[in-house]
C-alpha cells in the first residue's frame, strides 16, 4: 500500500510538471521558449569585440604556450622541478632515486623538459647533470604548489564550517582563519 500511495504521488508530481511544461509552450510558444535556453540566438551580437580578440590572439605564441604547459602538465615532470629547486643540479640517477622511477622513465621526462626549454645539461664524463633553466616557469609552477598547500590547510581548519572555507578561499589568505 504505502508503496502504491508513493508511485501514485511521484507520477501525479511528474503529471503537474508536464502540464505545466505544454501549458507555457501553448500559451507563449516556440519563440518564448527559445529565450529560455543558455546559448545565444544571434551569429555574432559584438563585432568590434570579436575582430579586436582575433587580431590580438597568435597562433604561434599560443603554439608555444601550450606546448611548454605540456611539458609540466605531468606529476613526475612537477616532482623533478620542485627536486632541481632543493637542489641545483641532479644528475640523472639521483633524479631517478628521488622519483623511485627507472633511469630510462627518467630520461624521458628530463628530455621533454630540456625540449620546452626548461632545463638545461651538463655533461661531466659519462654524467648528465641537469639544472633549470626557466626561472619564470619554474616561479610559476613553485606559486602553484603553494597555492594548493594553502588551499588543503584552509579545508582542513575550516572543515565543517563550508561559509568560512568559502570566505578564506576567496580571500587568498588564511590570516583571517587564526
């Protein structure tokens, strides 16, 4: 029985939603209901804007871009620049150790990283040494590990309290936390 006076409320529910749905699209129709919807109607409401993006907006410096966030878009490749920021210079084999990877696994990651120009080598016998050669990136990519520290110890001080978690992640700073 109760289950019968439930499946009897969820399809009277669901009859009220339809009806209402064919009640607003016969009494305003298709054009009403295109308003509605999350995209837009027109090919293009902001030429000066468009032309103006186009003109600014390079294909080979984009290129560029996307082929150095290629490079450390991979957690072995982010590991092996936060390694070359304790320390100098590695040598191969120390890299490998520190990553708990094979020399091979490594000297494929060293290599992309060499080709986006972001580390550079030294050969000292049969040695490699590799070192950073892109202090911006590596800047940029150092803020970025930050950023996320300080992003999991406001979730952890403020784990039950999601409108201060919220505030402070907004904030930036967790000064206001203390």
């Amino acid at each position: 029985m109760l289950f019968h006076t439930i499946f009897k409320y969820k399809l009277e529910q669901k009859n009220r939603i339809l009806y209402t749905l064919f009640k607003y699209y016969f009494e305003y129709g298709d054009d009403e209901m295109a308003k509605e919807t999350a995209f837009c109607n027109v090919t293009c409401l902001h030429e000066d804007k468009v032309n103006r993006v186009k003109e600014n907006l390079s294909d080979e410096h984009l290129h560029d871009v996307t082929k150095l966030l290629k490079a450390v878009a991979d957690q072995t490749r982010i590991k092996i620049i936060s390694a070359l920021t304790i320390e100098e210079e590695l040598c191969v084999c120390d890299v490998a150790n520190i990553l708990d990877c094979s020399i091979a696994t490594t000297s494929h990651h060293l290599r992309t990283l060499k080709k986006a120009g972001l580390t550079s080598t030294r050969k000292e016998g049969k040695t490699v040494y590799y070192k950073l050669s892109d202090h911006y990136m590596t800047g940029f990519i150092l803020q970025a590990i930050s950023q996320q520290k300080e992003i999991a110890l406001i979730k952890g001080e403020c784990e039950n309290d999601k409108s201060k978690q919220k505030k402070l992640l907004l904030s930036g700073s967790r000064s206001e936390s203390k």
